[in-house]
C-alpha cells in the first residue's frame, strides 16, 4: 500500500513539474505549486500562515472554545488578574477577557474578509479601465482616486463613519470606501504594461471587444500585485478597525471588538494593565501574521523568482 502511495506521490510531482504542460490545468497547477513551494521556503511566511491559519480557526470554532460568555458577567469578580479561573483576567464588568477575545476575532476576520472582497474589486475595476481606456477617462478616474489618497485613511473613514453613524456595518462600508485607491493604482499601473503587449494586440485584432480584454485578458494579469498588496494591507485594515472601535464609532458594546475592548480599559491601565494590554497584544500579533504573510506572496508571486 505505501508503495502504491508512493508511487502516485512521484507521479504526481513528475506531472506538475513537467516543462512542457499539456493542458491549462497542468499549466496552472504547475504554476501554484512552484509558487507554494517558494512561499513555504519562506519560515516567517509560514509562521504568519499559522498565525492566520489560527485565527480563523478560533473564529470559526469560538463558541466552543471560549470558557465563558463574552457578553455576560459578574460584578464580583471585576478586575481580577490572570489566575486559573480567567486565564486573561476579567475587565470592569467581571467579564471573561479570554472569551471576549476570541469571541472579538469573528470580528476581526470579517472586517478584513469584507473590506477585502469589497476594496479590491472596485480598485481593480477602477484601474483596469482607467489604465486600458486612456484619454480622459483614465485622467478622470485617476483625480478621484488622488482625492482619496490625499486624506488619511483613519481620518476619511472616521469622516465617513460621522456621516453614516456608528457602527460595524458602518464601520467597515467607511473602510472599504477608503481602501480601494492603492489597489486602483496598481491596477492602472499593470495595465499600462500589458495594454499593449502581443497577446493583447492579438485578441484585439481577433474582434474582442474591449470589455472582454479588460476582463479576460487584462484583469488576470494583474491579480497576483493585487493579492500581494491586499495582504499586506490587512494589518492596516485591522488597526483602522480598532482606532473606530476605540473612538466608539465602531462595533458597539457589548460586542467584543478588540478595540473597543482597549477603549474600555484605559482608564484601568496603570493598575490593571491586563484589560487594554491583552487585546492589543492580538492585534499586534495578527497584523504580524498578515505582513509575513504578505512578505511570503509577493516573493512567492514574483515571476522573477520563477526561473531560480
């Protein structure tokens, strides 16, 4: 049996790593596992994979997790340090900051998931078509992108979330609007490179309309840059999250968003440091993990890297 295992095993490696594929299957499978490969030889990359990895794991399984409600409390037992009982210690309102935690990284991951899915089409959008049409349409396109990125993000976003009111939803429409200008940028600048590339000159002169250029042909060939600067822009979506939560224009208690959990702390910091220290000691290792993340795709993802 090991040997039949082994054999598929070789087999399988000899078809990815054939030189001359012979279907786009092959092709693209080929290319993710080279690309897998370069990113697991990486050992920062793969500690941030873990550490991501982790986080959607406790996200996913928090309510089985979590020893305590997150929500409800005892006054008695308000303020009380690390012990056995509360590994994390409790906040003011005897409630458990390690249930609260991770309980709070559901928030977290769908903050980050749904400004992803939201800021990076529309930015890929955006820069695509400014990039492909040209004329005045691109300077058009571009000028509201600059007005965008001559605000601060946070400061853009808390204007946002003035307007709309406080709120998660909110909160993350505010984020999603103030994040797509970078990936726009990029877009445009790929685009500007490929436009006028021989095999774009070929489907051109074959009758594909330009939509089907920008969607088919173009669109692709910019997402491995886009993939690369959203995950490293999640660290920045994670802490402009925690900065709303902790004016109070984000999630609104009694939900446990990290941030707001360090906005309810400060008060205690001096004496009971655990309250506010605790949350943010997850953010930073989360928005860690994004980054080496990050770092891992965009050497993974370089087809320069692809030959050595």
């Amino acid at each position: 049996m090991s040997e039949i295992i082994d054999n598929t095993r070789k087999a399988w490696q000899s078809w990815l790593s054939g030189e001359l594929p012979t279907s786009r299957l092959q092709s693209s499978l080929s290319r993710a596992s080279a690309s897998w490969r370069r990113f697991c030889d990486n050992p920062l990359s793969v500690a941030g994979f873990v550490i991501i990895a982790a986080l959607i794991f406790v996200a996913v399984f928090s309510d089985v997790l979590s020893p305590y409600s997150p929500f409800s409390g005892d006054l008695s037992a308000r303020l009380l340090a690390p012990d056995r009982a509360h590994w994390l210690g409790t906040d003011d309102l005897g409630r458990d900051i390690l249930s609260r935690l991770i309980h709070g990284s559901r928030i977290t991951l769908a903050v980050v998931v749904l400004v992803a899915i939201t800021a990076a089409p529309l930015g890929l959008l955006v820069g695509t078509i400014a990039g492909y049409a040209g004329g005045w349409l691109d300077v058009l396109l571009m000028r509201v992108t600059d007005i965008f990125l001559a605000f601060p993000k946070l400061v853009l976003a808390l204007a946002l979330v003035a307007v709309l009111g406080p709120g998660i939803e909110n909160a993350i429409m505010a984020i999603a609007i103030t994040s797509w200008p970078p990936y726009a940028r990029i877009a445009r600048a790929e685009t500007l490179t490929i436009r006028n590339s021989d095999y774009v000159s070929a489907v051109r002169l074959m009758g594909a309309s330009p939509s089907r250029i920008v969607f088919r042909h173009i669109m692709p060939m910019c997402l491995s840059s886009l993939i690369v600067r959203v995950s490293l822009d999640m660290s920045g979506i994670i802490l402009t999250a925690a900065g709303l939560g902790f004016l109070g224009l984000g999630a609104q208690p009694p939900l446990p968003e990290w941030g707001a959990m360090i906005a309810s702390g400060r008060r205690f910091i001096l004496e009971q440091w655990w309250v506010s220290a605790i949350p943010g000691f997850a953010i930073l290792i989360v928005s860690l993990g994004f980054n080496l993340v990050g770092d891992g795709l965009r050497d993974a993802l370089d087809p320069r890297e692809a030959g050595r």
